[in-house]
C-alpha cells in the first residue's frame, strides 16, 4: 500500500465514509506496522485540533481570532493550513528530540495515543459500533481478514465462496480445484483441494488438511502457518505446505522460515530446504 492509498483510507475513516473492506485494509495496515499506527494518530490529532479551533469563539474581539467574520472565507482555509503544518512541524520536533529510544518508550507511546483516541471515541471504533446498539465491539474485526481473489475448478464443502468476496471467518473446506487469496496484510496464499484451513488474522492461518502455498511480502514478516504437526514463522519468503494428520511437509521456496515442530527444536530454514514431521520426529527430505 502506497502513502497516498494509506491517506485515502485515513481520510474515509474521519470522514465515516470508508467501504467494510477498505476498512479491514486500513486495520491490517495499522496492526502490522507501527509507523501506519503514528501516521494514523497523528492525522487523528491534527483533525481534532483543527475542528476544535473551527468551532471555538474568541474571547476577546481585539485577539484577530482565526474564526472570525471578518476573515474570508480563502483566508480562513490559508489559516487552517498554516495551523496544519505547524501543528505537523510540532510534532516532527517532539518525535525526534524523543527519539524513541527504545521499545519500551515506543510501546509507551502507542499505549498513549491508543487509550486517548479510544477515550475519543477514535473513527476506527466508531466505525465497529455503529451498525446497531446490540453489534459486538469486535464484529467488524471478525468479519473476515482476506478476500478471494480468484478460484479454478473450485468446490466447496459447506460455505461457498466468491471471487472478490471478502472470506468469513471459520474454517473453510475445498474439496476439490484451486484458491487464492489475499490477506490483508498483504499474503497470497494459494490452496489445493482436498483441503480444510482458517484464516485467523492477517497474519496468522491454521491448515488442519491440505495444499497451502504462501508468498509473503517484507511487511508482513512474522506471518504464521499453524498445523498439528508444527508452526511455520516466515522470516520474507515464499514456501508450501502439505498437510494431513499429524503429518506436514515444509518447502522453502525463496528466503527463510523457523519451522517450529510439535515437541521438538526449532530450526531455521532456508530457501531449497524441505522437512517432513510427524509425531515421531521430523526427517530432512528433498525439495
């Protein structure tokens, strides 16, 4: 996602205009990447400053209030701006005199800016409530955490699905054909029936049957792949699983992954490794 596309989104939220998916977009941006999380707060912080000036009446006639009668209508936008990059310049100063020095003022911070837009009622949460008085506050979060993206020969077991529907959550079962999905931290994930799996967050699946092949991209390294069998925990790469019970097969494709097996050490792997586990070990196979 591209800064101006990142901008877009932030805008729709504030504005209470943004679409169910765009908003899921938004909310996989800003739970993988800590600088979308101060880019969002900061944008939160200077539309409040702004509409609270907008609205506020001066005390004194004599001050050249910025909302005033007298001021044109141009003027007034100018000053807003002005206000804007101030207010912007403001706190560049503030995040670079602080530094963040370390992760434990950095989570501090974040703490900060999340307890006071939640105290704000934040466009985010706003967003998640505003269906109905009984809507759960995290029934938007559940909707779904990818969309299909496309399907070949594909049949489903008891949800079926769309091309360009947005995936629910549960687990899914693809008797037969092809899959492929893109998650909204940015993985693609191409799947082969038979297969029963779950998407989970946008960083997270569990495949119980099947053929899994992921590709994920540098912002969403960390991603994980659950089986019975082990975790796999990519480090940027693109690899594929084959999974059946308690048994899964691990392919590095490009890059690397810690392949956690069930009851053994964890091992990294690298781009042309391959292992087999099961719940008598794990053996080292060819790619």
């Amino acid at each position: 996602m591209n800064d101006d596309e990142f901008r877009t989104l932030i805008d729709d939220a504030l504005e209470a205009t943004i679409s169910d998916a765009d908003f899921l977009r938004l909310e996989a941006e800003l739970l993988i990447d800590p600088v979308a999380r101060r880019k969002y707060y900061d944008r939160v912080y200077l539309s409040t400053l702004l509409e609270a000036e907008a609205t506020s009446q001066p005390e004194q006639s004599g001050d050249l209030p910025l909302v005033s009668s007298g001021i044109p209508g141009r003027r007034r936008q100018l000053a807003i701006v002005s206000i804007t990059a101030i207010c912007a310049s403001l706190l560049l100063v503030i995040v670079w005199q602080t530094g963040l020095r370390n992760t434990e003022q950095r989570l501090l911070m974040e703490d900060i800016g999340a307890r006071h837009f939640t105290n704000h009622q934040s466009p985010i949460i706003n967003h998640q409530l505003h269906d109905s008085p009984d809507t759960a506050a995290g029934e938007q979060q559940s909707s779904g955490f990818a969309v299909l993206s496309g399907q070949a020969d594909a049949v489903w077991g008891d949800t079926v699905l769309s091309t360009g529907t947005i995936v629910p959550p549960g687990e899914l079962r693809l008797q037969s054909g092809l899959a492929q999905f893109e998650l909204f931290s940015g993985v693609t994930l191409v799947v082969e029936g038979e297969a029963s799996f779950s998407i989970l967050s946008p960083m997270e699946v569990s495949v119980s049957s099947g053929k899994v092949r992921a590709r994920v991209p540098e912002p969403a390294q960390g991603f994980r792949l659950l089986t019975e069998a082990g975790e796999v925990v990519d480090l940027g790469t693109e690899f594929a699983v084959n999974v059946s019970a308690n048994q899964a097969e691990l392919h590095v494709l490009d890059g690397m992954v810690e392949w956690h097996p069930t009851g053994f050490p964890a091992q990294l792997l690298k781009e042309g490794d391959a292992t087999r586990a099961d719940t008598h070990g794990q053996t080292k196979i060819t790619a």
